[in-house]
C-alpha cells in the first residue's frame, strides 16, 4: 500500500558514507532508516576500496613467490595461482565485511529498506523495490549518499571484453593481455594486480604522466617500477576505438600523434567516475548542483535545503572512502545540533601501487600558493633499519613544515606501507604539532616509522641517519 511511513532520518545509499552516517546518527539517538537498491556497504565494500585491495594482495603474494625473495636466497619450484581461489578467498573477504556492517546496522537499531529511492517532494521519498511495489517514506531529515558509477567513454561502450573496474575485479580468468585505459589510481592499482599475477599489461595515459593527483617525483618511482615489471606504460595516448572478436579485442588509439593497436584479451576502462544524482528527483525539489553533476553543500554537508545533506562521491571533493565516511559523521552530527563542520585539510590521499603513494595535507607547491613561507625535509627509505631488512626500501617521504615555527603542513610518503605510515602525519596537522613534537616522539627501533622522526629531524637540520 502507499500510506506514507513517517522516519526521523533517512538515509539513501548504504555505502561507506551512508552507512556511517546511519550509525552515527542512530548513536546520538535518531531513528534511522536506511534505502539501499543494490549491496549493503555501498562500492567500496563491494566492488572498490575492498576487493581492489584484496587483488592487490594476491598479486604481490604470487609475485614474491616468483622472483621476491632470489636475491635473499629464497626461491620457489614452482609457484601457480588457480584464480578461482582467488577470486572465492577475494569474495569471502567482502562478505565478512558486508555481513559485519548489516550487522552493526542492526546493532544500532537501524530500519534497513531495499530499494531505490526518488524524491516526491523535499520531505518525501518514495521507494520501489520492484515495478509494482513502492513505499513512502515522509522523513524529517535526509542524507543522500548514492554515490557513483563509473564513466563510459562513447567509443568504448562496455561489452564482455571492455570493461569497468567492477569487471575487472570480476574476472574469471587472468587475461594474457590487458590494456588500461587511464593512468589514475584505479588504473594503475588494477594494473599492478594483474601484471603481478602475470599478465602482459599496458597502460595508455591521456596526460604527460600516470597518477596526476601525486607530486611527480612519486609517480615517477612507480612509472619505473611498472616498466621494471614489464608493464608498458604510454603516455599522451588517447584511446579512439575498439573492435571486438569473439576471443580478443584490439583497440585503437593515438600515441604522441601516431595512431597505434594494441591487442588484448580485455580492456579495462578506468577513466574517472560520475555522481550518481540525476536519477533521484533532486532538480525538481529544488536541490542546488554544480554544472558537473554534484551536489552543493555547506561546512555541514546541508544542500540548499536546509533538511537534505549530501555526502561522498556526489559532492566536491576526492571520490574517496573516508572522506564520505567523514562527511556523513558531520552531517549525523549536524542533524543531532552539533557544531561539527567540515575540514579536509588532513585527508589523506593513497595510491596501493609499488611502491606506495602517500599525502596529507599540504604539498610543497600547494603550501607555497596557499601563502606559506615553507619548507621540504627528505628522508629515504634506503636510510631506514626496517625497509632494508624487509627488502623494500625504495622510497622517501617528505615532511611540509612552516619556516616560522615548524608547524608541520603536510607530507607526502613514497614507499613501503606509506598507506598507514601517513595516519601519525594526518594526527600531526589536526594537533597542530610542529617538526620538534614529531622529532621528539620516541619510535620504536627497528620501524618504519623512525622514518617519520628522522624526516622531521632533517627539518631541525639534526638528521642522525643522513649527512
Ligand atoms: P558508494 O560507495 O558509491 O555507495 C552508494 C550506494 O548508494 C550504492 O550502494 C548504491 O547502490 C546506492 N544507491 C544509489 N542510488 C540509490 C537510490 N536512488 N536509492 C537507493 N540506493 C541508491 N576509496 C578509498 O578511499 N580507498 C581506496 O582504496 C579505494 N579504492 C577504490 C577502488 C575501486 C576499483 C573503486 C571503483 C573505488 C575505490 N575507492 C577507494 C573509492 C570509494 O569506493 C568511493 O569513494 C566510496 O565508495 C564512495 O562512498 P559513497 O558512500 O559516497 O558511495
């Protein structure tokens, strides 16, 4: 029937910025509905953060198994993947987590409804679980966070052999030949995985260079790195067409002014994503968007109006997990009253490529534009107890300080585990800690995280490890 059901908060979209939002809304005591029409745990659960991670992994498992560990004396027979394991151990993994957050969606009292949701009116929304079936829901307060999907280039619609990062990490078989179109973190991630588990891969990439969100001095150590991995990489390569035989597909594209083909088994497409916004009903109730598709909101989150919020991939910003995540605490928060406001000067950007790429805060350039009178301090891996004894120590990490008063700005890490050796610089900027607080903090010997000590050591200019 279509009474209309009367909630408290509603939440569209169970990804990692709706899901957080619903639980950190149902802790400060709102009733909370949640409308999700696909996955609970939204891309990144399914088929992004999680599963690209998890790919990454076996990749890295079976390269060591290869070639790793020779020049420390270890070597395989012979070492094989059957990648139905991988694919079923990949998909346990997800369901762990996916399970885990419905269940603390449950915990936390949370009404879930599948279902895709439209907006009637700006207190109203309306969902259909199938053709005949549809329920209003009137809410007070509403947090949108549908996300988004991947974008289709024209002449390269998706077929069985073109394919999304979704199909990509959905494969059956390791191609022999992939060809990735676009040098982003995605590309380049998924890249990395099969090249690992031991296909030909090539990268074509429109720009100058791969992973243009990252200072080229990182890009640069994995552009090497790829091509030492046998992974061609071009650059300034615009795909134009394909053409697709049952078995393989050949693709078409302009390298430098020259037209050239590339064979493949499959092509992986993975040229930026789009939000997920025309399909809900916003323009009609009144919901400000940008001319790209996003949607506009304030330090809170709030859209233009002022009981709708909107959060993660659909508003401006990196399309990152944590950054929805964050957004939807805020806005949570904001609907309970509270004063919390956005601030993305910490967020961390990641790359999961070899070696790893790292930032917060500020870069050199941008600190230098934002006004800052600034400063760079470098140290390698390669002076590092830790990243040499694990094998791994190309890399450095670059610690962004305030002339002044050494107030630590920011830092870019590329190397081992840069992933989470980025967290202690992310508290560093939100603390307001300077170069000495950092300097000053003992870390345990043998770490990578003397790492971090020593790079703000090199901004006192009393590095112990480097001359
Ligand atoms: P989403 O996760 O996209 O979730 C939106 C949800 O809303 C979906 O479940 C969708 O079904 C639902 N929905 C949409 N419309 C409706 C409707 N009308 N009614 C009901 N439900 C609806 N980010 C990182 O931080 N780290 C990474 O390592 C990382 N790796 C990635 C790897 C890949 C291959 C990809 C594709 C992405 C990766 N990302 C990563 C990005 C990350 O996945 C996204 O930034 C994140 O998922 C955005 O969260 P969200 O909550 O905004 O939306």
């Amino acid at each position: 029937g279509d009474f209309a059901e009367e909630v408290d908060t509603l939440i569209v979209g169970s990804g990692p910025g709706g899901y957080v939002a619903a639980i950190r809304a149902a802790q400060l005591g709102q009733k909370v509905t949640i409308v999700e029409k696909g996955e609970i745990g939204g891309v990144c659960l399914n088929v992004g953060c999680i599963p690209s991670k998890a790919l990454i992994q076996a990749g890295h498992r079976f390269h060591d198994a290869q070639h790793g560990s020779e020049d420390m004396g270890i070597a395989t027979e012979k070492a094989t993947v059957d990648f139905s394991k991988v694919q079923e151990w990949k998909a346990g993994v997800v369901k762990k987590l996916t399970g885990g957050v419905e269940g603390l969606l449950k915990g936390n009292k949370v009404n879930i409804v599948q279902g895709e949701a439209y907006f009637s009116d700006k207190n109203q929304v309306k969902v259909s679980s199938d053709e005949y079936n549809s329920q209003t829901y009137k809410f007070k307060n509403c947090i949108i966070a549908t996300g988004s999907r991947p974008i289709e280039i024209p002449t390269l619609k998706y077929t069985d052999r073109v394919i999304n990062s979704t199909g990509a990490l959905q494969l059956e078989e390791i191609p022999k030949k992939l060809v990735v179109v676009g040098g982003g973190y995605i590309g380049v991630e998924l890249a990395t995985a099969y090249a690992n588990l031991g296909s030909e891969v090539t990268i074509l990439e429109g720009e100058k260079r791969i992973l243009g969100g990252f200072e080229k001095q990182m890009s640069q150590l994995v552009d090497r790195r790829l091509k030492k991995n046998g992974v061609t990489v071009e650059t300034e390569a615009f795909a134009q067409s394909v053409k697709e035989t049952k078995k393989s597909v050949k693709l078409t594209a302009e390298v430098k002014g020259e037209e050239k083909t590339f064979e493949a088994d499959y092509v992986l497409v993975s040229v930026g994503r789009r939000p997920n916004t025309e399909e809900l009903g916003l323009e009609q109730i009144g919901v400000d968007m940008t001319d790209r598709g996003l949607i506009k909101i304030d330090k809170q989150s709030r859209t233009s109006l002022d009981n709708i919020y909107a959060i993660g991939d659909i508003v401006d910003g990196p399309a990152l997990a944590h950054k929805a995540s964050y957004e939807g605490k805020v806005a949570a928060e904001a609907i309970s009253g509270e004063a919390s406001a956005i601030d993305y000067l910490a967020i961390p950007l990641v790359a999961f490529t070899e070696p790893e790429l790292a930032s917060v805060g500020y870069t050199e350039d941008e600190a230098k534009e934002a006004g800052y009178d600034a400063k760079a301090s470098k140290f390698p891996f390669q002076a590092n107890g830790r990243a040499l004894s694990l094998n791994d120590s190309e890399g450095f990490m670059k610690l962004i300080t305030r002339k002044e008063d050494g107030l630590v700005i920011g830092a870019q890490i590329a190397g081992p585990n840069a992933s989470d050796m980025v967290a202690e610089l992310g508290l560093a900027i939100e603390a307001g800690m300077t170069a000495e607080d950092v300097a000053m903090t003992i870390h345990a010997h043998p770490t990578l995280g003397e790492i971090t000590m020593e790079a703000a050591e090199v901004a006192l200019g009393l590095p112990i490890h480097i001359k």
